[in-house]
C-alpha cells in the first residue's frame, strides 16, 4: 500500500456537516462557473517564455504590416520589441 493509500485509509470520515458544507460549496461553485463566458489566465513569464514568443508573433504581423505600408525594413525582436 502506497502512503497516500495509508494516510486515506487513516482519515475520519467525514461528518454529515462536512459532506453538506462540500456539497453547498461545490454546488455554488458549479452556478458560478455556468455564468462564466471567459477566463483569461494571466502567465506572462510563468509558464511560458512570452517574451520570445510575443516577439516571434509581433515579427509575423508587422512584417506583414511594414511590407503592406512600403517598408521592406523587418521587424527587429531586438529594437522594434522594446519600444
């Protein structure tokens, strides 16, 4: 048997109390989230390298961009990113 496994085993059951409080709270939570129409999770840095790939995406529209107005200059990632 693992430890989690043990340690579950271990535990008290939950009182009734308990089991409607969770139950009260899940069922909240549920209602909350029906009227949810986005989520924007904000990981800037955290679990991506964003700054990279801002760039990258940034180079792909202004190039686009800069070609269309009559400027073959590219988008610099270094120069351009930073402004």
């Amino acid at each position: 048997m693992t430890t989690a496994g043990r340690d579950a085993a271990r535990r008290p059951s939950p009182s009734p109390a308990e089991e409607n409080a969770d139950a009260s709270a899940a069922s909240l939570m549920l209602s909350v989230l029906r009227s949810v129409r986005a989520v924007v999770f904000d990981t800037d840095g955290v679990l991506t390298d964003s700054a990279r790939v801002h760039a990258a995406a940034r180079r792909t529209a202004f190039d686009a961009c800069l070609r269309a107005a009559g400027d073959d200059r590219p988008f610099d990632p270094v120069e351009d990113y930073r402004r």
